[in-house]
C-alpha cells in the first residue's frame, strides 16, 4: 500500500532534518494530492424530533459519486443525529417526520 500525504510530508520533514531532502520527494507529495480526488458527500437523515439525539427514522448517504440507501434501520450505521455528526463532521441535513 502506498503512502498518505501525511505520510510523506512526515517523512519529507525527517528527510529535511538530517539533510537529505530530495527534490523527487517533494514532488512525490504533488502526486499524492493529483490522485487523491475528493467527492462532495451528502448524508441527509430523518428523524422523529429536531433535537440532534433524536433517533433516526430514515436516512440516505451520496458518497464516492453514489447512492447509498440502506434498506432497513439494521443497515444504518447511525442511531441518532449525534452519532452521525460525531463521525460525520460535514454539512449535515437533519429533516423531522411529522407522522
């Protein structure tokens, strides 16, 4: 597995401390970030109340440019609004039921 980013820019930093920072190393963070694309991701969630510790009664995940819609309350990986922006700290759209 290759590197991360962070990986080599840790590694450039050592390699710059003991005087041995190459050029190509510098470089190799360019490609790193050219082949790292970043898709937008949208989790929209439902939930009984507006409170963030409502629970979750429906949800749908965009992400890596698909739709992620699973099928029943087993399925969802969050049970409440909270626990989605714990793990999720992006734009978050919380919609209440008003069945």
């Amino acid at each position: 597995m290759g590197r991360s980013i962070q990986q080599q820019v840790e590694a450039c930093v050592e390699a710059f401390r003991q005087g041995s920072l190459t050029e190509a190393s510098l470089m190799r963070i360019g490609e790193l970030a050219e082949g790292s694309s970043k898709r937008q991701s949208l989790l929209y969630l439902q939930s009984k109340r507006t409170s963030i510790t409502s629970a979750v009664i429906g949800m749908s995940l965009f992400k890596d440019g698909q739709f992620h819609d699973p099928t029943g309350a087993e399925d969802w990986p969050y049970g409440s609004v909270a626990e989605a922006m714990a793990e999720q700290p992006v734009f978050l759209i919380q919609r209440m039921s008003f069945l």
